[in-house]
C-alpha cells in the first residue's frame, strides 16, 4: 500500500503556513477546488515566472500566446473534444460516491497479491477481455480500455469471493455500470437560449494556439521549426480521488507546440531533445531528485488515435507514480481539423522552396499545480534539531532559492527594543527593492528561524546589539544553519550571487 503520512503532512503545512486552502471552506467546501494562500501565490507565480523564462523568454524560437478562457463551441467541436473529452465513471450506489473507474480499478490491482492475480487469469473469458485482463493484471494500467472491456473487468473483481473490490469510502461492494460523461464545461453566452449561444470552458489550452496559428504567422516574423506557448486555466469536469491539487477542476496549464516541417525535420531527434530539456528544467531548475523521476511510454491503446508517441515524465508522488509532464507528437492533427471545418488556411510557407506545408508538432504540456505540489513534496525533509524541543525535531522545505516564496526573513534581536527595530526595519525596506523578503519580531529568534524554515526562506537575517555599531548582522543559511557576519551594505550584492 502507499505511504501517505508525507501527503497528510504535506496538506497539514500547506493549509497551516498559507499555501493551498480548500475552496469554499466556510461553505462546506466545494470538491476539487483549492484556493492557494500568500505563500502559495509567490510559489506558484515563481513557478511559472521561471518556466516562462525558461521555455519563452531565454529561446529564439519560441513566441508566448494568452487565448481567451472561454472558445466558440465549434473550436472543441472540430477538436473532437466534444463527441470524445470524456472518462469512464462508476458509482458506489451505497455511498453515492462517484470515482473515475481506471482509476478505482488501477487502485484495487495495486492492492492484490501475486497469487490473486494468477487466480483471477483462470476465469473463463472471451479473448479480448482475456488479453486486456492479463495486461492490466501485468501493468497495473486500465487506461485506454473500452468501456465494455472496463465493464467486464470490474464484474469480475467485484465477484472475487474473498477480497472483492470495494468502495474505498465505504468499503461496499455495490456498484453501477460503468458509463461515459464529458469532462468541457459548457457556458451559455448572453441570454441567447440554444445552442447559438453556448461556448466552452477551455479543456486543454492547446486549441487556441492552434486556432490562433495563423495570426502567429502573419503578425510576426516566426519560421519552422518554432514554438507557441502558452500559460493559463483549463476546466475539466474531473472526478478525482482527492490528493490535493494533484488533479483538479480548475488547474494551471504551461502547453508547448513546437511546430515542424516533418519532412525536413527528423521527428524523432526533435521528441529526445524535448524530453531533455523537460529533464533538465525539473532537475536543474526546480531541484528535484532525479531518483524520483521516471519517463514511461503510452501503450498503443493508451495512446491517443492521432499521436505516434506519447510518453509521461511521472514523479513518485506518494500515492505511487503519476503523470507529472506530459510529451507527445501530435502530428498535424489538429491544424488539419480547424482547417476541415473553419475552412482556413493554416497552412505556412516554405521561403525557400515556396512549398506550403501544415505542419506537424511536438506538444510538451504540464500541470502547474502539479509541478507545486512536487515541489512541496520533494522538498519536505524533518531534521534533528540541537536546539532542544520535545520532538527534538525541525520541518525543513529545502526549496531551491529561485523558488521559496521569500528569499530572506530579516529579524530584530529583541522585539522590544526599539533601535533593533528601526535598524532591522531599514534593511527590509532597502532588501525587498531586490528581493521578494519578510520581516519577523514575533516570539524568540529560535521559534523565527523554525518557523522560515518551515516554509522554506532560504536565508535570515538577524540584527542584533553588534549591528548597532558594526554596521553588519549574522546571516544564517536554512540548509546548513551556518551563521556568518556580512557588512549590512553588500546584503543585496550576497544575496544576488546566491541567487544567480
């Protein structure tokens, strides 16, 4: 079974220190919706901010796009997200509880012994459902099964005699078929009743940079291969298993399509130097363990009709691996469709040879809010403190500095004398015109330093009696908690070739 001590921890500290609250909390809450505190905007922000410089702003072949959340109905019609944007859904007809059904079956596989597996193979099935059941039994993956199929597999489990699958909110073993619903959420524009009014909440922020393709082209000076990216919302009316703002109905989206002329690019080479630097922004730029990650491929059912590959960058997260970045070649599926039913060119130009091409992409697409909550996670460490306590214990976010909400806590000594302070004051006014900073007075300078290390301030300042004279405070580093002296006039020059 999986830990989930460090998940319940995770979300006691964020919704404790203003990362991540529940929506709509003193309503009851609202399911699968989050707010996101003081320190989960500055997270957040400095995510995206570094993931924008880091894909836009710092490559020559890349532009940024900013669509509208909200898109005509044909946009989604002619992306078949309409007929085909939808997941398999059961219902526990004794609790009422309703759960994605791979994700209820892929749950229960993960929970059977070697030797149940082997007793389930023995059922007397047709040959499609036989070679489907010994594959989700093999991978532990249901994904891309048709409903029928889902259907057959879960009769079968819950007709195990011992060990039966269950309700995990009950543990009732009564179910519903398993049927389809849509994931758009549908608005209705105006107060034109019918369909003529009715637009979409966007489900993936891919599409506008597809409709949107051919004012890229004329209004800037791009040429293949390049990329659109975008940052923004998407809506899916998802059915999750909880696990914070691992998957949400509201979440952040940061889409790539890179944009190529298949055949004067090899498409391979262009996915591997992708799935490299998708590799290195996680490790290099967000810091995270690279033991932790794993790159998997979409099986054939799994993988969408119009893609020819698809992989899945997954952390171990601690409710198993999951889907962390997601990297597949679309081919010019997409463009071809708007093309189909706008009846616009999105076509480009070949300058050299004159030939017009609809060109192919490689489509990166990450959840932001999943890229926090592994940060949160991969950062979380509890170290023994010499400071005395009753646990004897220190909760350390070692976040990478580029990321922590604040760079650095500047402290007075003692809150209660004055010149501390004043002086300890003028530094934070002086620090925060370079530097995302907090100023601290409250209870003593242990419980301050145990308190931003929580919550992952790289570095804190202390001002005491000495400063008065010296005109230099003590500097204390979260990861090391080593203290040094730095003259109060190279603060700002220390801290920026920290963080450079």
């Amino acid at each position: 079974m999986a830990d989930l001590t460090l998940m319940d921890k995770i979300v006691s500290l964020a919704k404790r220190r203003g990362f991540i609250y529940p929506g709509s909390e003193i309503y009851g809450g609202l399911a699968n919706t989050y707010d996101y505190g003081p320190l989960g905007t500055e997270l957040l922000r400095n995510i995206k901010n570094l993931w924008w410089h880091y894909f836009v702003q710092s490559r020559s072949d890349m532009v940024g796009l900013d669509a509208s959340i909200i898109s005509h109905q044909k946009v989604w019609q002619a992306s078949g997200h309409v007929a085909g944007f939808a997941d398999a859904m059961i219902d526990c007809k004794n609790c009422k509880a309703r759960m994605r059904a791979d994700h209820l079956l892929e749950n229960y596989i993960e929970t059977l012994p070697e030797e149940e597996r082997k007793e389930l193979l023995h059922n007397n099935l047709d040959d499609e459902t036989d070679k489907s059941l010994v594959s989700a039994l093999g991978t532990g993956k249901v994904e891309g099964l048709s409903l029928e199929t889902l259907e057959k597999i879960r009769t079968i489990f819950s007709n195990k005699h011992n060990n039966p699958l269950r309700c995990p909110n009950c543990s009732k073993n009564d179910w519903t078929v398993i049927r389809r619903f849509n994931l758009l959420f549908p608005v209705q524009l105006g107060i034109v009743e019918g369909e003529g009014g009715m637009g979409y909440l966007r489900g993936e922020t891919a599409q506008g940079i597809f409709i949107n393709f051919r004012n890229v082209v004329d209004s800037t000076r791009v040429r293949l291969p390049f990329g659109i990216a975008q940052l923004g919302k998407s809506f899916r009316n998802e059915i999750t298993p909880g696990n914070s703002v691992f998957r949400t109905i509201e979440f952040e989206q940061g889409e790539i399509e890179y944009f190529f002329d298949h055949e004067a690019t090899n498409w391979e080479e262009l996915f591997n130097k992708w799935e490299n630097t998708m590799w290195d922004f996680v490790t290099k730029y967000l810091g995270i363990n690279p033991e932790q990650l794993r790159w998997r491929e979409h099986s054939d059912k799994e993988r969408s009709f119009y893609s020819t590959r698809t992989e899945d960058l997954e952390y171990n997260f601690p409710f198993g691996f999951k889907e962390l970045w997601g990297l597949a070649y679309r081919t010019n599926y997409d463009l071809t469709k708007h093309m189909d039913v706008s009846k616009k060119d999105l076509s480009i130009m070949d300058p050299q040879t004159g030939k017009k091409i609809v060109p192919h992409v490689i489509e990166p697409a990450v959840g932001i809010n999943r890229l926090l909550l592994m940060v949160l996670l991969d950062a979380y460490t509890e170290q023994a403190t010499s400071a005395g306590g009753s646990e004897g214990k220190r909760v350390v976010l070692n976040l990478h500095p580029k990321l922590a909400p604040y760079k650095v806590a500047i402290f007075p000594l003692l809150a209660n004398k004055e010149n501390l302070v004043e002086k300890a004051k003028g530094i934070y006014d002086e620090l925060k015109k370079h530097f995302m900073v907090t100023f601290d007075a409250r209870g003593n300078i242990g419980k301050r330093y145990l308190y931003q290390d929580e919550i992952g301030t790289p570095w804190c300042v202390t001002v005491d009696f000495d400063s008065l004279e010296d005109e230099a405070v003590t500097v204390r580093d979260r990861v090391t908690t080593k203290q040094e002296r730095v003259a109060i006039k190279d603060l700002a020059s220390y801290f920026s070739s920290k963080l450079a």
